[in-house]
C-alpha cells in the first residue's frame, strides 16, 4: 500500500468513493472509447443511485467524461459544460447482482461510430475497478497504461500481442484474458510499464479476427 491510498485523491468533494472515484470512472470511459463522447446513457447501481446525487456522483461521471480530473474545480458545472460541448447525455438506475454499491453502467458513444460499455465501480480514496467491457468480465484500476484487445476465440492472437508489444519494447506488467464461450468472443486486457504507441493499436487492427482495440494511457 503507497501513502497516496492511505491519504486519498486531492479531489473536489464531498466523497472520494462517489465524487473522485466517479470522476475516474468517467475519464477512463472517455480514454478508452479514444475520442470525446457526443452520447452518454449512465446508469447508476446501489449506493450510487440512492445517494449519488447529493454527492455529486452524477455531475462527477459527466465531468470525467468530459476529461477532467477528480481535482478539476469544474466539476459542479459540469453538466452545463456539456450541453457546450456537445455531450448529451441521461441518467438512469440498474440493478446489478453481487455489484460493489458504488457502480454504474456507461454506455458511450462518438460521432466517428465508435461505441463502448463499461461497469465499473468505485472501491473508495479514488480507486476504481472496471468490471466488464462490452458485456465480457474484466478487472483492472485503470491507473496503468492498458491495452484491450477484443477479438475472436481463435489460436494466435495473443502471440500476435505480445510480439508486437515486445517489438516496441513495451513490457507487459499484468495480463488478463477473458472470454464468454469457447470460440466465440474474447477480449485480452494487457497492462503495460510503458505507453501503448499508436501505430501499434493502427496495426492490430489489420489483423484478421481482431474486433476492435482500445487501449488506455496514463499522465506522468
């Protein structure tokens, strides 16, 4: 454990499980899907859809979306940003079984076509978990420089990855593999020392079988 968990984010309020840790939900959404989202449908579990407004939950996963930071003192305007910004967006609830209280459901999307869904959720001092991507289970915080591959159950596709990353020199830290059947849809979540270089993403999308990449890159 660092310091930084035990103190907590420096955020704008109230909670660093419904404020900060909504926030980052919001903002990685908005790295993963790889551009600024033009439409949002957010739903809210548990905790999150009984106490998520007078904490600011609703207003911070905007704001997040919108990428700004937990700190960002922007975050009580945020929803009036977005009608500037051209994010529209509805809130709405969901009940998620043996989901962590502070949980919500995003489904995004840009005016390029892409589309993204995520649940994650927010585990307190502004740490997340992301729990599934396109309706397959993940787990991963987020706080690292994360490739995601979705692609098809077949044989080669995760040498294909990995002598890739290793041909740009990207040390693979941590790697998660998921899938719903056998032969059917798969997606390799793929945490990294360094950053994810574009080119790389540009190529893996070449190959036959891969669906779709996202991938997440952190601030120094």
């Amino acid at each position: 454990m660092k310091v930084f968990d035990i103190l907590g984010p420096v955020m704008i309020g109230p909670s660093s499980s419904h404020t900060a840790g909504a926030v980052k939900i919001g903002l990685v959404t908005r790295r993963l899907l790889g551009v600024s989202p033009t439409k949002a449908t957010i739903l809210l579990h548990g905790s999150f859809a009984s106490t998520g407004t007078g904490h600011g939950t609703d207003k911070a996963i905007v704001a997040g979306l919108l990428g700004m930071k937990p700190d960002d003192e922007r975050i009580p305007n945020s929803f009036e940003l977005a009608k500037q910004q051209g994010l529209t967006f509805t809130f709405g609830t969901i009940n998620i079984r043996g989901a962590n209280p502070n949980t919500a459901k995003l489904s995004v999307e840009a005016n390029d076509g892409r589309k993204l869904e995520i649940v994650a959720s927010s585990l307190g001092g502004g740490r997340i978990q992301v729990c599934q991507i396109d309706g397959i289970d993940t787990n991963f915080s987020g706080d690292c420089n994360t490739l995601i591959v979705h692609n098809l159950d077949q044989p080669g596709h995760v040498a294909q990855v990995t002598t890739i990353l290793a041909q740009k020199n990207v040390n693979i830290a941590t790697m998660q593999l998921y899938r719903n059947v056998p032969g059917g849809y798969a997606v390799m979540v793929i945490e990294c020392d360094q950053p994810i270089p574009e080119d790389l993403v540009d190529w893996l999308m070449t190959l036959d079988g891969i669906i779709k990449v996202s991938y997440l890159n952190i601030d120094n």
